[in-house]
C-alpha cells in the first residue's frame, strides 16, 4: 500500500473501483476519516446501497487496537479496502512495530463480564462474530491483519 487513497480500477466490465488504500495517524481521533474512506470505497465501488456498519465496526476495533495495543509504533496505519462481489476485504497494515497477533486473544465470557459489570473487552470478540474470516501475519516487523465480511448478511 502506498497510502496515496488512490483507488485502482479493474480492466473491463464490473464495479468502477475494486480497491483503495489509505494511510491513517496512529491516533483515536483518526476514526472519522477512517469512516470517511470506507463510504469513499462504497461510493467509487458501486456499494451506495450496502450497509457499511459491519465493515466501520470491524475495522474501528481492529485500528483501535493497533493504535492502543502497539504503543511503540510511530508510523501511520495503512488500511485498504477491496470488494469481491459481496465481500469486503478489509487490510490492516502497522509498519515498525512488535508482533500483536490479535488471532490469538483469548475468547471472551461475554455471560461473565456482563455479569462483573466489566465494561469493555468484547471488541475483538465481535469482530471475530463478524467477520467471515480473520488472519495475522508478521514478517519483518510488519503487522498484517486481513478482516473479510459480507455484504448484507
């Protein structure tokens, strides 16, 4: 990805764009342009009557926790976005960081720590109820994570 935002559009027949990618400060406050770009990508994909919300959770709790979790990283967060047909894939990229494989957390009694009164911990838990599929990959002290979710289920 090289964060410019630019979107790539495929060779003959199809929606006009099937792929953006954009770079995001490590930062809370970057939520909103974050919800910006993914109606951006639904607008220049054809998808203006898909519901994004599965698609804006996802990847809230997934760039809130790159943001919280991988303190030492200095770098932008880059996120692209790619339809195929009703499935939006979702590319979370930290560049520089130590390893945080969010695959591997702990599954969450949500029964137990609504009982507690516990706020929060369930984001990674919905996340992995949402999406289709899930998987991490470190290589060169480059964090990947790849979300997929379908469109309208």
């Amino acid at each position: 990805m090289d964060g410019s935002g630019e979107a790539r559009r495929p060779a003959g027949p199809g929606p006009a764009v099937t792929c953006m990618e954009r770079a995001f400060p490590r930062t809370i406050a970057a939520l909103d342009e974050l919800f910006d770009f993914v109606r951006e990508f639904f607008r220049a994909s054809g998808l203006e009557t898909a519901d994004p919300s599965s698609v804006d959770l996802i990847l809230e709790e997934l760039f809130t926790n790159l943001v919280k979790y991988n303190e030492t990283g200095q770098h932008p967060i880059e996120v692209g976005l790619r339809c195929r047909g009703d499935v939006v894939e979702m590319v979370l990229r930290d560049r520089d960081v130590e390893p945080y494989d969010v695959t591997r957390a702990p599954a969450v009694d949500v029964a137990a720590r609504v009982a507690a009164g516990r706020p929060g911990g369930l984001g990674l838990h919905l996340v992995r109820c949402m999406a289709e599929s899930l998987t991490y990959e470190y290589r060169d002290r480059t964090s990947t994570i790849t979300a997929t979710a379908r469109l309208g289920g």
